[in-house]
C-alpha cells in the first residue's frame, strides 16, 4: 500500500484587511485531501481560487488560519524544518543569477539546504533534467526550456520526496513543453511524487493520476483524471460544409446547432444518444454539401468550465 505523501485536513486561509477596505476574505474554505506517494497530482482553479495561497501555505510563505498539513509524515505546525525539507518548490517566475553557472547555483542551494558535501548529487541531477553540458555555462546564456529545467533541478538538490510545479511551462513553447514534461516523467519514474498547477488543462488531463479542483477557496471536485471527464454529458460533430446561406436555420429535437461564418455547423447533443446518422440525413435534405467531419467528446476543459462557472 503506498504511503500518504501529502494529507490536508480542513485547510482554511482569512486575509483580513486592517484598513478596513473589506472585513476579510477567505482564500481557502475547509479543504480536505490526500495525496498518495508516487501521483501526478494537479491541482486546479480559476485566478483567485486559491492555489497559490495552498502553495504558499505548503512553502512556510503564508501561515494558514485552521486545518492541519501533513508532508511525508511530518506536521507543517510540529515538524516546519522536516516539512520544507520533505519537498522542492518549482516557481512559475523564472528567478536565476545570470552570472552563476548551473553547477554553481545547484551547489548553493545544496549548501542553504544545509546538504554535506559528500552527499550532494550535483552532476547526476543536471543529466537527469539533460544540463550536464551546460554545467559550467553561464545561467544567462541558457534557452528559456534550460532555465525552467534548472529550475527544477535546483528543487531537487535537497533529493525531496516531493516536487511541487507552480504553473511550470507558462511562457513556455511547444517543444520546450514537451522536453520539460518528459524531464518530470522521469523524475515520477524513479519514485517522486508530482504536485502541479497549471492553466494548460490539456496537459493535466494527460499527466495527472488525479486532480482537484478549488473555486473561490473550496473543493469543487477531486478525483481520477477519467472519472471527472466521464461528468461530461455532451457530445460535440463539427461539420465543415461548401457553403452555407446567410438565413440558414437548423432545428430538430434534441441538438443544439451553432452556425460560423467560416463553412462550420457544431451540432451538440447528449453523449449517451446516437444522433450521427440523423445528423448526416439532415444536413443533406438542407442542401450543405459536407466536406469533412470531427467528433469532440468533450475534454478537462468542460469539466473545469462546468465546476468553476458560478
């Protein structure tokens, strides 16, 4: 049975203004959770729905007000040290001394961490996020995809358990995505625990085990990544057409149609009834020659628009 890597039991943040502009706001409202050793774990929310105070709290950055946290064993209140020690923080702000090497800066942390000399894994963490050959370059002088991987592998320098990615591939293109992605697998491979946030839904609907989902400081949803996106309950047959008139109406019993100015029909309907057929006789008695045709069973994206739109 694999151990608890992180438990939050009735977590609860109040910002209260001493000027008096508002009385107080409640960041996080009695979140409860656990996360099991070895996950990919997101956690998710609009702006404002308290992500970053949860991040904050976990980094010793913000004092939470009620609930109790538990890292690797250890209470955040009781064991502050072995909690901070217990996990690496990945920032979403690029933060590097341009003068300083990745060997260097990787050196430093270690020793802020208080790591011995003899114990630090300095080479073996920049080839495993595939800096090796710029260890002894300049910070400044690396791409934007090497800087978020030293990023990360000054996280790990202390070797925690637990790595924590704040919004990791913002700014961030294509391929550099992709390589930092596979720098993370790796690292999940050989054992450590994922937590992330990001804005890119798709990229926590193919990485994470499971995911939670926080608006307006409460826990809207948690659950595997496939649970949530079966809550869909919609369809979606985009069909591209060779023209379409200007005072062109469809109507038929249980679809929803929606009409672009690019030659595009959306036609949606509930997911567990069988409207292809009926779709394809309609439009052809409408006299729109079909030139191709996409289904879209609805992705993390709806679920999230679905939980956070109130």
């Amino acid at each position: 049975m694999n151990k608890i890597a992180l438990s939050v039991e009735n977590l609860t943040k109040v910002y209260t203004d001493n000027k008096k502009k508002w009385s107080s706001l409640k960041a996080l409202n009695h979140i409860t959770f656990e996360v099991m050793q070895g996950e990919v774990f997101g956690v998710l929310g609009p702006n404002g729905a308290g992500k970053t105070t949860f991040l904050n709290i976990l980094s010793g950055t913000v004092v939470k007000t009620d609930g109790t946290v538990n890292v690797w064993g250890f209470d955040l209140d009781r064991n502050p040290r072995q909690v901070r020690a217990s996990i690496g923080i990945v920032p979403q702000e690029v933060n590097l001394d341009a003068f300083f090497s990745p060997k260097q800066l990787l050196e430093l942390q270690a020793g802020l961490y208080g790591v011995k000399e003899k114990d630090r894994i300095t080479d073996l963490i920049l080839k495993m996020v595939s800096l090796d050959k710029q260890a002894n370059s300049y910070s400044r002088s690396l791409s934007g995809g090497m800087k978020r991987r030293l990023l990360i592998a000054k996280a790990m320098v202390h070797q925690p358990p637990i790595l924590i990615l704040d919004e990791p591939t913002a700014g961030v293109d294509v391929e550099l995505r992709k390589n930092l992605w596979e720098n993370v697998k790796e690292l999940n491979k050989v054992g450590v625990t994922i937590i992330l946030t990001t804005h890119y839904l798709f990229e926590a609907q193919e990485m994470c085990n499971r995911i939670a989902i926080i608006n307006k400081g409460n826990l809207v949803a948690l659950d595997t990544t496939q649970k949530l996106l079966d809550r869909i309950q919609t369809k979606k047959i985009t069909f591209k057409v060779e023209k379409i008139e200007n005072n062109l109406k469809l109507k038929l019993e249980g679809i929803d149609f929606k009409i672009s100015s690019e030659n595009t029909i959306v036609a949606t309907f509930e997911k567990d009834t069988d409207k292809f057929n009926l779709l394809l006789d309609f439009l052809k008695l409408n006299n729109l020659k079909i030139l191709d045709i996409a289904t879209d069973d609805g992705d993390l994206e709806d679920v999230f628009v679905q939980l956070t739109k109130s």
